[in-house]
C-alpha cells in the first residue's frame, strides 16, 4: 500500500513532525519523513535537525549529488579544479550556469549571514554526530545541467545565461526572514524558473521534474526505517505525487544525443558565408574584397567587444578578435578558447582565487576579480561576441 500524506496524527506545537513542511510518505512498513526546505535559511536548517534528532532515522537522505557532499565535506577540494582543461574540454558553459546558479544562492544565504545549503550541511552533520547513514539521492549535477543544456537550441540558451546572469548579478533590496521563508514554497531554482514563465519548460523539467522522479526512485532503493529525506521546498509536490513509481535511473542520466539537423546548424552559418564572399568574388573582385573584409572587422570588433567586457588582458582580447573571423568558419573551435588559454597562461588562477570563489561568487565586482571566474568569464564572452557577428555579417555578405 502507497500513501502520500502528512502526518495524520495530532503533536504538540514543540514536536518537529507537526511542522507543515514535514511530509510522511509510506511504502508497506517504511516510512520516510521528508522535509521540504528553503536553500537560504536558518529556520529549514533548524526543523532538519530537530527532525532527525526526533526520529532516530537509520538514513538520512540529502538532495545533494555525490560530488556536491564532497564538496561540503572537503571545501578545499575546489582547488583542484583545472579551469584550463575545462576550456579544452568545451565545459566552460556548464561550470558558469553551476557558478550563476551558486551566485543566486548565495546572495539570498549572505544577506542573512547563513551558509547556501545549511540545511543540507545541518542535516549531515547531525546525522554523523549520531552515527545515522548519510546517502546523497540528487543526479549529478553536471548530468543535470548537460541535459538542460543540450534541450535548448542556440537563442534560448542565450536567453537561459541572460536570466541567469541577470539574477547572479542583480542587486535586490535586503529580505527579511520573513521573504526568505516564503521560498519555502518554492525552491530558489523553482523561484528563478517561474520567472520565465513558460517560455522554457524544459528546463523545468530537466531540473525539477526529472529530479523528483531520480530521488524518489533512490529513496524506493535505500534500505532501513525510519529515513529522513531533505530536499528543497520545490521538489515536494512532484515526489510526493509520484511516489511508489518507479524510474529508470540510467534513462534520467543518459545525456540526449545531437539530432543530425542539430549537428549540421551549425555550419550553416559558416557555409552561406563562405558562398556569399565566393559569390561576390566571382561577380566582381572588389564586391568579393568588401564581404569579406566585412566578415573580418565585424567578427574583430564584437570578439574584441566581448574580451574587453570581460576586463581580459589586453593580449587575450588581441588574440581572440583576431581569431574570430577563422573560427567563425568552424564550429569545431572558438575564438573564446584561444583567448581563455592566453588569459589562463598570463593570469593564471591561483591557490588564493580558489579560497575566495565562494565569497566572490555572491557578489558582482567578485565575479570579474576572481581569476577563476573572469577566465569563463573571457570564454564565454568572446565566443558570444563571435557567434553574434556571424549573425549580423551574414545578411549582408549574402544581400550585396
């Protein structure tokens, strides 16, 4: 028999199971208290351990992936992070949506002088005080936000960064206790989603939807009773309508591969660009020297444009711009990754860059003063400068 219910049975107002964001969910004699919480506040942090220490779980689960409870538990691993193989590896968009999305977070956490996720690092702490078995139920992280990712075509991931920038570097009013408690309706990201409207339900049902289902099915396969689960305040209506369904684990993990029409858009560009500049050439010599002179100094200035906003070295913008109009040509590489590379050989992130991310991440100015950061920073600019002129060079390469 399945249910999904709160508590049926009347507490005292002291007992942590009479909160209405503690939820009981049962499968045959398990039973799972699960815990919708704000990612931003000490009151969520609280509830997490009056709740284990109240029911003496044999397992806490937490909505964090095995990575993010390293993280927690060894802060000093992100000095180990390459930021330089990052780049080469084309990974540099995935880490900055982690970081916009860490930034939003942390801003909210830091106006209340709280830790993002102190509900999580409560929750593990106490358990461990306990000797209670801590398991991480979340997908991967990177899974998650490569799957959101490859979902959007080129402007709606345009659209995605220019929200997401937006929020990491807006510079709201001071909430109360009072506001962040009302993000227990609603997760920050489920908060952040909402704004969109439904503009882009994909990413709703990359990051909400399919995480609801991923945990549920790893709450069905984790032994013991009592569990307390803890996950944010967004997640609950889905797991708990969904619950006692079963998930393919493997099927939510697999990253969606490229359609052959989503492979062959990006040489368009490049194509009509090359027969408009042949074209010109074959019509009139001086009409072929214009386009493509044209696609040169366009592709130049907004890669240069891009690098400067950046605040890049000034060899880093020289060499991206001049890379642009060749890499414009070819999907394969980006006028971007040779700037970052020149960025992160004449200012390369140090031990200190590393130490600070966390409180550079929560504030606009700490985001271009971060060697870490600025260096995605000069990737992901310059390769959107670039990828802009193609779009502004190519009508007129053609119409000439």
């Amino acid at each position: 028999m399945i249910d999904s219910a709160d508590s049926a049975t009347p507490a005292p107002p002291s007992d942590p199971l009479a909160d209405p964001c503690v939820h009981t969910l049962t499968l045959d004699s398990r039973t799972i208290y699960l815990i919708g919480t704000a990612h931003v506040s000490e009151q969520s942090a609280t509830l997490v351990r009056e709740v284990i220490e109240a029911t003496k779980p044999d397992v806490v689960c937490l909505e964090l992936c095995d990575s993010r409870m390293e993280t927690i538990r060894d802060p000093e691993a992100w000095r180990n992070m390459d930021v330089i193989k990052v780049i080469r590896e084309k990974k540099a968009f995935l880490l900055m949506l982690n970081f916009f999305l860490s930034s939003y977070q942390r801003r909210l956490a830091k106006q209340l002088g709280i830790s993002p996720g102190q509900e999580m690092i409560t929750g593990m702490q106490t358990a461990e005080a306990m000797g209670t078995r801590v398991e991480a139920i979340d997908r991967n992280v990177r899974v998650t936000l490569s799957r959101v990712w490859h979902s959007l075509g080129f402007w709606r991931k345009i659209k995605l960064y220019g929200h997401l920038m937006g929020a990491a570097f807006s510079t709201n009013e001071a909430l109360t206790e009072e506001d962040i408690e009302s993000l227990k309706e609603q997760d920050t990201l489920q908060l952040m989603l909402d704004e969109f409207g439904e503009s882009l339900p994909e990413i709703k049902e990359t990051l909400i939807n399919e995480r609801d289902r991923f945990m549920n099915q790893k709450l069905l396969e984790t032994e013991g009773t009592p569990i307390v689960a803890v996950v944010g305040a967004g997640h609950v209506p889905g797991m708990k309508r969904n619950w006692g369904e079963p998930a393919d684990l493997d099927e939510l993990c697999e990253i969606p591969k490229k359609s052959a029409w989503r492979k062959l858009l990006p040489w368009i560009i490049p194509v009509l660009a090359v027969v408009g500049v042949t074209l010109g050439f074959l019509n009139n010599p001086e009409d072929g020297k214009e386009r493509l002179e044209y696609w040169i100094w366009i592709n130049v200035i907004l890669a240069g444009i891009g690098g400067i906003l950046a605040c890049a070295h000034p060899l880093s913008i020289i060499v991206g711009a001049i890379a642009s109009p060749i890499t414009s040509l070819n999907p394969a590489i980006q006028a971007g990754m040779f700037a970052g590379l020149v960025e992160g050989w004449l200012r390369k992130p140090q031990v200190a860059d590393f130490e600070k991310l966390g409180e550079d991440l929560s504030t606009t100015r700490g985001f271009w003063r971060n060697r870490v950061t600025r260096l995605l920073l000069v990737y992901l600019l310059v390769n959107l400068g670039s990828a802009i002129a193609g779009f502004i060079a190519l009508p007129k390469i053609l119409m000439n």
